[in-house]
C-alpha cells in the first residue's frame, strides 16, 4: 500500500499569503495519478486537482498542483477566506487508493 | 447537478450487519464507476470500496474483504454497501463517491462525494 505523508500538519496563515502543502508518497507514483480534495468543516471533501495538475470544474486558477520525484505539492497563491479548510492528497496510481491525513490551512 | 445520497447507517453491535444505499442523480449514471470512501477520526479519509460501471468488476481494501460486498443497479441509479460481521473500527462516515472514470480498478480519480451516512459499531 502507499502511504501518503502531508506537511505541516498545520499551516498558519493571513489571507493574501501564499501557502504551499507538501505530500510526500513512500513509493513512485506517477504524478499523472494524484489529486488534491478541500474539505471544510461538515461537509464532504471536494476534487480540487486531478491528474497532479489540473482543476477540476469551477476551482479557481490560484490553485495549482506540482510534482517532483515522489514529492507533491498543491500552492494556493493568495489565500481568500473560503480556501482555509483541510487539503488531503490522493494516489489513484496503485490500488488501494490511499489518502493522506491532511493539512489544516489556518487563519494566523 | 450531480448528486448523490447515502442512506441507511445506524448504530448497530459488533458482528451484525447493515446495508448502506446511495441514490445517484444528474449524470448519466452507467458511464462511471462508483466507490466508497469512509473517514473516520482515527484513520482520516479510507478507500474502503470500488465497482465498474457495469459491475463487471469490484474492488476492496483489505481489510474489508470477504465482509462487505458492493453492487449497483443500473435501473435505479443507486449504489449499495452491503456490511457483515461488522466490527467497531468500521465506525465512520461513509462517502457515496463518483469516479472520472468507468472503470474502478483503474480509477481517473474521485470528482463527487455524497455528504455521508454515519455508521457506528458499539456494544
């Protein structure tokens, strides 16, 4: 199974900032097969990006995904007041599909 | 608007059974493969179950084969989980989830998430 690790745990920060979320998978996974989900208090996750680096339907184009070896990232580049939530990453390369515990994106 | 509405989660005691349901509307429901998806505190977000569009074939965590079988009827719209032998780390909010793709063991990603049916295995 691939594990997925996300960092931080929490990010900190005031609207306008840029926040920068880590997930790193313990075995290769081809970028083409990651996605990222919001998911706000009470309510169920949402597809952000798919395919590492595309935006699903109506996400706004301050999201973006990027890939290095086995490490993923999602950067948001001025945070507005809807995007603080929890962001986890996924692998869809390698059943089972796996999850990563999330990042809290926080008002500092 | 897609959507999709799970149903059918209770409190029930170690060992019993349950079956949970998902109703599916505004896509063309036999183009898409379906799974389920559970989060609980413990374990965060847990693929727990996948199926083709055509039910031709399934797919399953580990941890779960041999206890829950997915299906759908095609007709209905609908999704099932069908829950045995059930055992107090299945205690989650189960997600009715639609995958980008028709074909669950080779899934294109997961674009919509139902809100959820609680299903809680206590003594």
């Amino acid at each position: 199974e691939i594990v997925l690790t996300q960092s931080p745990g929490t990010l900190s920060l005031s609207p306008g900032e840029r926040a920068t979320l880590s997930c790193r998978a313990s075995q290769t996974v081809s970028s083409s097969y990651v996605a990222w989900y919001q998911q706000k208090t009470g309510q169920a996750p949402r597809l952000l990006i798919y395919g590492m680096f595309h935006r699903a339907t109506g996400i706004p184009d301050r999201f973006s995904g990027s890939a290095s070896g086995t490490d993923f990232t999602l950067t948001i580049s001025r945070l507005e007041p809807e995007d603080f939530a929890v962001y986890y990453c996924q692998q869809y390369d390698r059943s089972p599909w796996t999850f990563g515990q999330g990042t809290k994106v926080e008002i500092k | 608007e897609v959507q999709l509405v799970e149903s059918g989660g209770d409190l029930v005691q170690p060992g019993r059974s349950l079956r949970l349901s998902c109703a599916a509307s505004g896509f063309t429901f036999d183009d898409y493969a379906l799974h389920w998806v559970r989060q609980s505190p413990g374990k965060g977000l847990e693929w727990v179950a996948g199926i083709n569009w055509n039910s031709g074939n399934t797919d399953y965590e580990d941890s779960v084969k041999g206890r829950f079988t997915i299906s759908r009827d095609n007709a209905k719209n609908s999704l099932y989980l069908e829950m045995s032998s059930l055992r107090l780390d299945d205690s989650a909010l189960y997600y009715c989830v639609k995958d980008r793709g028709a074909v669950a063991s080779n899934s294109a990603g997961f674009d919509f998430w139902g809100q959820g049916t609680r299903v809680s295995v206590s003594s």
